[in-house]
C-alpha cells in the first residue's frame, strides 16, 4: 500500500466513525488539510455520508418494531 493509499483509507476510515463534533473540530484546526483531503475524496465522503443516514433510518425502525413486538408478547 503506497503512502497516498495509506492516507486516502485512514481519511476515509475516519469519516466513516467520526461524528458531528470530531468533523466540525477536524475542519477548524486543520484547515488546509481538510479541504485538500474533502476535495480529493469527495464522491467517497458522499457515499459515507449517504449510507450512515440508511443505517440510521434501519436502526432506528427496527428498535420500534423490536419494542412493538416485545409488547405484543408482554401483553398476550
């Protein structure tokens, strides 16, 4: 793995478990470095963006069809 390899998966890794704050953090005290490594990886950052949101979504239906149904056993 060469070293641009190397960087572009670390970025990348980290976006992917980064939340709102580290981002935000991220962008202030590292400028340059922030729009140099978003501007090369953009359309990869997009897809992260895109697919934390589907899992979100997923996660957060599924915990109310497991509490709905926990309910329903409670109940009967």
């Amino acid at each position: 793995m060469t070293k641009k390899e190397l960087e572009k998966h670390n970025f990348l890794t980290w976006c992917r478990y980064a939340d709102a704050n580290e981002l935000e953090n991220a962008k202030g005290k590292n400028h340059e470095v922030w729009e140099r490594l978003y501007g090369e990886y953009a359309n990869e950052i997009e897809v992260i963006n895109r697919t934390k949101q589907v899992y979100e979504s997923i996660s957060q239906h599924e915990i109310g069809i497991q509490k709905f149904d926990l309910s329903l056993k409670i109940s009967i």
